[in-house]
C-alpha cells in the first residue's frame, strides 16, 4: 500500500493540480486584465524596472491579457480531458501571462505573476499524463483560423481608422467590441463610421466576421452537439464511423457477449445492436456502439465491414446469427468470421452460412463438468489455461495446490 504521504503528493502535484492551476490562472488573467483596462483609461504613464511604459502599452497589455486568460480557460478544460495540445498552449500561454503580469506592475497582479509560475512547473511535472491526442479535422482548424483573423481584421482596421472615420472608438478595447459586436450582428449602435470610407469598411468586415461566425458554427460546434447526442442516444458520429480501420465487428448483443467484449478489451472493438437502450449502456461503460438491424446490408456497411479485422456474432438467437454471417460473408469475403453456438445441432449450419470457427459455450462447459464428474485429470488446469490464469503455457507442471 503507497504510503500516505504520496497519496498527499499525487493530490497537491498530480495532474488534477494543473487543472485547477490553469483554470485558476485564466480567471485571475481575465479578471486582472478587465480590472486594469479600466485603471489604464486615466491617462499617465507607469516606470517599471527603470524604464517608462506609456499608457497605450499599458491598454493593450491588459486587454491581450484579458484574451490570454480566456485562451487559458479553453486549455484547462483540454487538460481536463488529458489534452496534448491543451498542455501546449498552456505552457506557451503561461509565460504570456506572466510578462504580461510584470507590464502591468501592479499590486493586483502578483497573485496572477506567482499562479503562473507555480501552474507552469506543475504542467511541466506531469507533462507525461496529457498523452491524448486531439480529434480536430482541417476543416475545422480553417474555420477557425478564419475567425481569429477576420476578429484580427476588424479589430486592426478599426483601431487604425477611429480618429477619421468612427464615432466612440478611443482605444484597442473599443475597436475589438466594435468588430465582434458588428460579426455577432448584435449590433448596439453606439459605435457607428461617420463616413463613407468607415461605412464601406464596416461592410467589408461585416462580411467577413459574419461568415467566420457561420463556419465554426457549422463545421465546430455542430460536431460537438452532435456527438454529444450521438453519446447520449448510444450512436456514432459519422466522423467516428470514417476513422473505422481494423476493428473487431461484434453484430449483436447478448449473455454470451458480456464476456466475450470483456475479453477484447484494449482492441478496436464495434458493436452493433437494434436496441437503442442497451446501445446507451454500453456507451456509458466506453464501448463503440452503432443502433441497428446486426444482419443488414446498410448497417454492416456503414460500421465499415470492408474494413474490419474480424467478426463475432455470439447473441441467444441462432437463426439471428446466420443471417447476419451470410450478409457479413457476402460484403466481406475474406474476413474471419467467429460465431457462438446457443444449440450444438446448429453449429453446422453456422459454418456453412460463413463462419471460419463455430464454439458451443455450453457444450464446451458441459464436457469439462461431465470430465471433472468422472475423475478426469488437469480439467480444471485446462480451464484455467484457456482461461488465461494458469501458468506459462512453456511450463508444463500444473499450478502447485
């Protein structure tokens, strides 16, 4: 049993430190920012280590600073999910926050100065547990890639033509809520071009930030809500069923398939059954699972057959499993094809629907009790080995009593 003091450990400096660590850093830095965008609007200027830093620098100090605790929450929650990349941005983020920290100098950010440094050593410690990969297609990167630079395009354009052409914009802060407000059609009005040139570059930016908000909307969050209900319902997204390659097609649920999955743990394994309740249990317990008909032409194609390594069928229902082995043989020809017997009469039927290999469980468990009824020896050595709880298959002693 580990000691009491590791377990202290593992709890002050594991991974679920970094998270809070990060998350709490990216509150401070929103919260810290916001407070000193409204303390830089005095005017003035701030020394800091000798050196004069102009109120201007002060402004947009706070207000990226604002933007990088929000990038900072979006990491945390990545780390949440154990994230590769969600470590990365943290420890590109957290360096930002602390020079960010020190431009501003005040008493107010020491808090956020010392987090930032305490939650980028701890990131640093447990780097090796945030081993999951991120699932983000092209498409999406773009879509996003679109709305950071329209948001850029507004909030640059506008900052540069406020003196001449808009009305209300007097700093970095104003330009950037004039550029989302204008994307996110919310449109207040109390910024508005007061001339041609200001009007005809609003349009350009409407134009822009407008599509940008449609396309995550569309190609970022719709996948989201989709697996989200897809999860909820016991189903599979169509981006799930794309990445399908060398799987375990399991067609049908039953008794005898509880085992038989818990046997394949740790593989690529896809189980498809008409029952849209057991599929949402399964799902809750981390199996893949796809709602339909085991034996149709549609459903075997959309799990991917064409591609899959191998086929289990292992439901109470015979007749069910021979339907779906001839539908499994004729879109998969070269597939191996295993199926469970419920009645040993049956089996020879199975093998000639298409099964490579056809065990009865009960008679195979009825012949060990009838061998271990008679005095037959190493029966339950062999259970045992088959199993997989006995000894090395190289050593052929039994296990000592």
């Amino acid at each position: 049993m580990a000691p009491e003091w590791a377990g202290k450990y593992a709890r002050w400096v594991g991974t679920r430190a970094s998270f809070l660590s990060t998350l709490v850093v990216g509150i401070l830095a929103v919260a810290t920012g916001v407070v000193n965008i409204g303390a830089g609007l005095s005017g003035g200027s701030t020394v800091l280590f000798g050196v004069t830093v102009p109120d201007i620098v002060l402004q947009i100090t706070a207000f990226t600073g604002t933007i990088t605790g929000f990038l900072l929450l979006l990491s945390a929650f990545g780390l949440r999910r154990g994230l590769r990349a969600a470590l990365y941005a943290a420890l590109a983020l957290l360096p930002i926050t602390v020079a960010q920290s020190l431009i501003q100098s005040a008493s107010r950010s020491v808090p956020l100065l010392a987090l930032s440094v305490v939650a980028f050593v701890l990131l640093v410690l447990n780097r090796q547990s945030f081993d999951r990969e991120m699932d983000v297609t092209t498409t999406q990167i773009a879509a996003l890639s679109a709305l950071a630079g329209s948001q850029a395009y507004g909030t640059i354009g506008t900052f540069t033509l406020r003196e001449e052409h808009f009305d209300g914009v007097n700093n970095l802060l104003d330009a950037f809520y004039f550029s989302l407000v204008t994307g996110s059609t919310v449109g207040y009005g109390d910024i508005t071009p007061s001339t041609a040139v200001g009007e005809l570059f609003t349009l350009s930016m409407l134009v822009l930030t407008v599509s940008s908000f449609a396309a995550v909307a569309g190609v970022v969050l719709s996948p989201l809500i989709e697996t989200q209900l897809s999860k909820a319902l016991g189903r599979m997204t169509e981006q799930q069923l794309e990445l399908l390659e060398n799987h375990v097609l399991v067609l049908g649920h039953g008794d005898l398939t509880e085992p038989i999955l818990e046997e394949l743990a740790g593989a690529n394994t896809v189980v498809v059954t008409p029952d849209e309740e057991r599929a949402r249990r399964l799902t809750e317990r981390g199996y893949t699972v796809l709602t339909g008909d085991p034996s149709d032409e549609d459903t075997q194609r959309t799990a991917r057959i064409q591609t899959a390594s191998a086929v289990v069928t292992a439901t109470n229902n015979d007749a069910e499993d021979a339907l779906a082995i001839l539908t499994a043989r004729e879109l998969h020809p070269d597939v191996t094809i295993v199926a469970a017997v419920t009645q040993r009469e049956n089996a020879d039927k199975l093998k000639r629907a298409g099964a490579d290999t056809v065990i009865s469980p009960i008679s195979l468990g009825a012949h060990f009790l009838a061998e271990s009824a008679l005095g037959g020896e190493n029966v339950e050595e062999l259970e045992r080995r088959l199993l997989g709880d006995g000894p090395d298959s190289s050593d052929g002693t039994p296990d000592a009593e």
